[in-house]
C-alpha cells in the first residue's frame, strides 16, 4: 500500500522549493517545479521510526533529478515541515495521492545503496518483530562516507573462477559434507543444522576451514554468500581461512571497529559486486551480496547475534527468512545446537548435517565430570572443592606438552560476595530505612539515594574495599544488617582471582588471561596457564590446548533462565572444541545433568531435541511465540487495551520488573507482560502489537513501550 503524506493545509510555496539550485532557479523562473517526464512520482521511505507512518510516501521528481533520482537511492525530502532523509524505493506513473505532490528536495546521491532484496527482507523483518521499516534500514545499511564512494570504481571487477580447494577438506569425517558442497556448486538451495567437530588447524578452530569450502562451492556455482559470525575474533579466524581457501581479494570482512570509511568502503565492494562474499559481525546478515546462494549462520546461540536496537531482530532468524525469499541454501552451524535450530529440523525446512561417531571419537577431547564415583572415592572433597584434585592432575599433565585452558563464567576478582558469618547476599546500603528516607537506628542517617540503591557489593582486588556494581559506591564500612559482621566472602570467583590463585599453584608457568578487559585472539603453542570467560577463549598456534578445566559449572547451570542448560553446554563446547583431540578435559558439575552427559558423549542433538521436546510440552518458545511489553505500568496497560489480540492469544502479567539504576535509586517504575500465541498466530500477533504501537504514537503517548517479539533474554 502506498500512499502520500497526510497535510490538512498546504505547504508554503518557500517550504516546497528544493535545495538543489537548478531546482530552486526553475520554480524562480517558471512558478512550479517541472516534473520528469518519465516516471515522474517517487515512493520513498522516510527516516521516520513513528510506527503510524510506517509506509512509503509519494514525491515528484523534478526534471533536474531524473538521471540521478534511481531506486535504491538516498534522497533529502520535506517531511511534516522538516527536511528528513530517507530512500527512494521505486518510480511510478501515477499517484494516488489527489492533492500535488511536494518535490525531492535532493539527491544526495546516485548510488543504488538499497537493493531491492534488502528493501524486502527489511519490510519482512520489521513485520515479523512489530517494528518499522526505518529503524531495520538503520541496522542495514551504513552511513554515507562521499569519499569512499567516490574512490571506488562503479563498474563490476571480473574476477577468475574459484578454484576447488585442495587441500584436507573439513568435510571428510560428514557422510553427506561433500554431497552438500556439491548441491552449493550446482547452484541449489541446501539447508542444513550443521554440528561442527572440535577441532584446531594451523592456528584457527577447524570449523573456519569448513565454512570457507562452502562458500567456494558457492562461488563456483555463480552465486554469492553472507557468514555471520558472533564477534570481531570469530571474524578474523574465517577471514584468515576465507583467503586461504579462496585466495585475496575474493570477500571482505565487516567488523564494527574498522571505522565509517572504510567499513562502507567494504560494504560498497559488495553491492557493486567487486566481491561476492562477505563475513562479518551481526549487521553483516544484510550485507547487499548479489545473487546469494548461500547463508551461514555460525554458533547461533551466542546472544550477541541478537540486535540491542529496535526491532531487535536475530541474525538467525534473518537470514532464515532472507535465504527462504532469496531461494539460497542455509548453513546454521555450531558445536552446540539450539531449540530453535532443532524446530527447523523437526518442520523439515532444514536437514541435519552431522559427523560420522567415527570422526566425532577421533577428534573430540575425552571430558569427565568432577563428580562421578569413581573421583569421589579418591578425593571425597571433589564435589565441594573449586578445584580437586583430579583438575590438578589434568592441570599438571597438560602443561608438560602445552598450555592448558582453564574457563571461568564470571570476569572479575570477586564479582558476587556475600556476608562471611551468616551467608547473605552483601549488598549497597542494604540496610532498614524509614519513609522520610532517613536511617531508624544507628548514630549517623543516610540519605535516600545511598540507603535505597541495594546493588550487589563487589572486589576489584586483593587489598581493594568493597564496592557498589550499581552505582559504584565504596562500600569500606559495610556491616551485615542481619548479624553485624563486617566480613565478606565469595559467591563467585571471577577471572583474575583464579589467574592469581592458579599464578600462586604454579609459580613458574605462564598465566594469561582473556576476558572484557583484553580479548586474546591466539595464544603461543607453549606451557602456559590460560584463564578466560566463556566466548574470550585464545585459540592456540598450534594443535589445541593440551588440557581443560571448566569451572564453576553450577554457576552456569543454576541460572534463572530458560536457556541455562542449552547454555552452559554452548559455552562448555566451544571451550573443549579447542583441546587436542582425546585431550583431557575436566568439567567441575554432576555428572548425572543432563548437559554434562550431553558434553562427556558429545551429543548435542540429543540434548537439544529434548530442550525442544519439553518447551513443546510446557508452550515455551520455540514452540510458541512470544512478545514481551515493557514500560510504565499505565502506557503497558494501554497498549494491551489497544491491541487486536489474535485467538488463542494467553496474556501473562503485566508484572514489576526490577530495573537497574545508576544514579542511586533502587527499583524502577516498570513493569513487563508476555503474550504467547502459537506458532501460527505469530504473524498475526505482531501485526496487533504493531498496530497498537502505531495508535500510541499518533496520540503522541509520552510513555515508551519496548515491545519485543521472539526475545532472547528475561525469560
């Protein structure tokens, strides 16, 4: 549907003129714009995030324009009294529009920035997540940079034919892994939930090499293909075996931190077709690849592959959707694999694509629990200890042949303490305080802002004080207010704390860590301690990691989330697929849980077919959809009045939710409800949603909503 913009008056003749001269001289001498005489009524969208004027708006493209006024181009319009920008989606005849029309007020460029499978694949994302087409073109296309775009050349660079690789393929140890490359070859769609084997080569995790052989076959068949991968480090181990494969030159790599410039300088070799293939971090999953014939998606149950902004899309989800529009095949790989990679199998969208048990034995490192039997009847300690002593032993072993890797889940020293005496949580100020704000007991009072914040009390050091995770404050005379004791101890140890423990056991060895405060990308093939929080794990020069320990697995798994389980196994196999094959890894958590018997088997299917099983029993998503509505409580309330609810559509809550704040206060004013529909209802509830978003925001409601759908965290 496209319609015009809605005035009640007409614009001054002054607001119509253009603020391109030859435009602004032609109505000086003539009193109106001429219009081009082919075409002459440009659709575009404007960089509006109003969910009410999500649509495209009609403009007349004067006659200076014609040439440069392409589809897919950037132009400046006048919009409610306002220049805005926005794109030019196509040129018609006529509008439907009775009144005239107000003309493009620029071009800013030429350049088709907005293909018309992405301008698609953006109006399918923005239904599927209740969002508006401007906020997804944000996500997908870049920013201009003129000289960027002005250094590069326009026409197509040909380029020689991809040669088939030739040396050891990753493929070998998969029964169907060439019968897939060569449906990519021949120029077919396969789709494939793909579990990767462990594994190191030359420096990077095997997995790299995998995927840069499936997109030259795709490359040979004459078509393009998009990697999406969770971080930059993930980015450069498939951009280092993309030119091993392919050779230089052949795809770019998309990162956040290359800067404007040259980030849409890559981005530009794509949709001029310099290059056919592109890997990159989540925003990459829109990448203007020509002709695509292949999408991967690797590891995707990392949450970074979930978009922080509005609509909040997942690059999974995306490129599921783009590859089925495109009629392009689908790599989701990973070690793990997730409840929702699982529902395209059991729909059968998608295939499985897994290694024979031959290879997963030849190549997997041998895992065992902490706490089986047999440890405990040598060490009846081992299931208390942090480290008993079978991980000593494994330690200890690891690094007469290498370094050895050591996966703690918190960063930090101390990131969680709690009272040493009587075992409660050590909080900010968490102390009794009457109405006025004002403490009841004691010789002093506390302001409001200090006593109410009850943020969680941490150590950044040995010989630090305790502070404030919330609002940073130095807690130096904290006192327990259940039993008096100025006196802390952990709840979890993080990082640097076991790099300085383990430092301490083995004085003469090398200790590094990797973590938010430094990410290694590789480590030297040489004895060393490597401590790292799960995701940061160094990948070693030479044939992996000679030992494991992953520690502190109950922190892990007693999240309170619904992904807790899927979740530890991810991170416990990304860390293992690193180690040597048959390496010795020791996981501190009950052998009898479920994900530890899924790591000592390496037998991610199986578990995630269960997770999935039990979500359909119990209507969890994937097996539902789900929306969740967070605001103030009188702005949720009215957009649940608002919406036109499809049937069967189950409304929980709307509950407080705790928000945290920095500027010393405690709980916000917030409150969340969910809405879960099943599956096929899915369209049907974003529509609603989306409509419902659009009334508020044509009443100009001052309360924001956040809606939503399909979420990834808070559940």
């Amino acid at each position: 549907m496209c319609v015009t913009e809605p005035t009640s008056d007409p614009h001054a003749q002054g607001d119509l003129l253009a603020a391109d001269p030859a435009v602004r001289a032609a109505a000086r001498g003539r009193g109106a714009v001429e219009a081009a005489g082919r075409v002459p009524v440009a659709r575009v969208v404007v960089d509006n995030p109003l969910p009410h004027l999500d649509r495209p708006f009609d403009y007349l493209v004067p006659a200076v324009m014609d040439e440069r006024a392409v589809p897919g181009c950037r132009v400046r319009v006048r919009f409610a009294g306002k220049l805005v920008d926005g794109y030019l989606l196509d040129r018609v005849e006529e509008s439907g529009h009775a009144g005239a029309l107000a003309p493009l007020e620029r071009v800013v460029s030429p350049e088709p920035v907005l293909t018309a499978e992405i301008a698609g694949l953006a109006r399918a994302v923005a239904d599927h997540y209740a969002g508006t087409l401007a906020d997804v073109l944000r996500l997908a296309v870049p920013p201009r940079h003129a000289r960027a775009e002005a250094a590069l050349p326009m026409e197509e660079v040909p380029a020689a034919p991809v040669e088939e690789w030739r040396g050891a393929s990753a493929w070998d140890g998969y029964p169907v892994g060439r019968s897939f490359l060569t449906a990519l070859a021949e120029g077919r769609a396969p789709r494939a939930v793909w579990g990767a084997l462990p594994g190191v080569r030359e420096g990077r995790p095997e997995w790299t090499y995998a995927v840069a052989e499936a997109v030259g076959a795709t490359l040979r068949g004459g078509r393009g293909a998009v990697v999406v991968v969770p971080d930059g480090k993930d980015v450069a181990h498939a951009d280092a075996a993309l030119t091993a494969v392919l050779g230089p030159g052949r795809h770019v790599a998309l990162t956040a931190d290359l800067g404007p410039a040259e980030r849409y300088r890559r981005w530009l070799r794509a949709l001029r077709g310099h290059v056919r293939a592109v890997v990159g971090t989540r925003a990459a999953m829109f990448a203007p690849v020509r002709d695509l014939g292949l999408a991967v998606v690797w590891d995707d149950g990392d949450d970074l592959h979930a978009e922080r902004l509005a609509p909040y899309p997942h690059a999974r989800d995306v490129l599921v959707l783009r590859a089925h529009r495109a009629g392009a095949g689908l790599l989701v790989g990973g070690h793990a694999r997730t409840a929702e990679a699982t529902r395209l199998v059991a729909a059968g969208w998608a295939r499985t694509l897994t290694a024979a048990r031959a290879a997963v034995r030849a190549h997997a490192p041998r895992v065992r629990p902490a706490g089986d039997d047999a440890e405990l009847a040598r060490d009846e300690a081992a299931r208390a200890a942090r480290l008993p002593s079978l991980a000593w032993r494994a330690l200890r072993r690891g690094l007469e042949s290498g370094p050895v890797l050591v996966q703690v889940p918190r960063r930090g020293y101390l990131p969680a303490l709690a009272c040493q005496g009587c075992r409660a949580p050590a909080r900010c100020g968490a102390v009794p305080f009457a109405r006025d704000g004002r403490l009841p007991v004691g010789p002093g009072t506390v302001p409001e802002a200090e006593a109410r914040c009850g943020g969680p009390l941490a150590l950044r050091g040995g010989h630090a004080a305790p502070y404030c995770r919330w609002c940073g404050r130095i807690a130096g005379d904290w006192r327990c207010p259940s039993c008096g004791s100025p006196r802390v101890r952990a709840i979890v140890i993080g990082a640097r704390r076991t790099a300085e423990e383990l430092g301490r056991a083995f004085p003469s060895v090398t200790v590094r860590t990797s973590g938010r405060d430094g990410v290694l990308a590789t480590v030297p093939d040489a004895p060393a301690l490597v401590v790292a929080t799960p995701g940061a794990e160094p990948v070693p020069e030479g044939r992996g990691y000679a030992a494991g320990v992953l520690l502190d697995g109950w922190a892990l798994l007693g999240r309170p989330d619904l992904r807790a389980a899927e979740e530890a196994l991810r991170r416990w196999m990304n860390a293992a697929a690193l180690l040597r094959p048959s390496a010795e890894l020791v996981v501190l958590a009950d052998s009898a849980v479920p994900a530890v018997q899924a790591l000592v088997r390496w037998d991610p299917a199986t578990h995630a077919e269960r997770e999935l099983s039990e979500r359909i029993d119990l209507a969890f998503p994937p097996a539902v959809r789900l929306a969740t509505l967070t605001g103030a409580p009188a702005a949720v309330r009215e957009l649940l009045a608002e919406a036109r609810l499809p049937a069967g559509a189950q409304v929980l809550g709307p509950v407080p939710v705790e928000a945290r704040r920095r500027d010393g206060g405690g709980e916000g004013e917030l409150e969340r409800a969910l809405i879960r529909v099943g599956r096929p209802g899915g369209a049907a509830l974003a529509a609603a949603l989306k409509g419902a978003s659009g009334v508020r925001s044509a009443r100009k409601a001052a309360d924001p909503v956040r809606v939503c759908v399909d979420p990834v965290e808070g559940l």
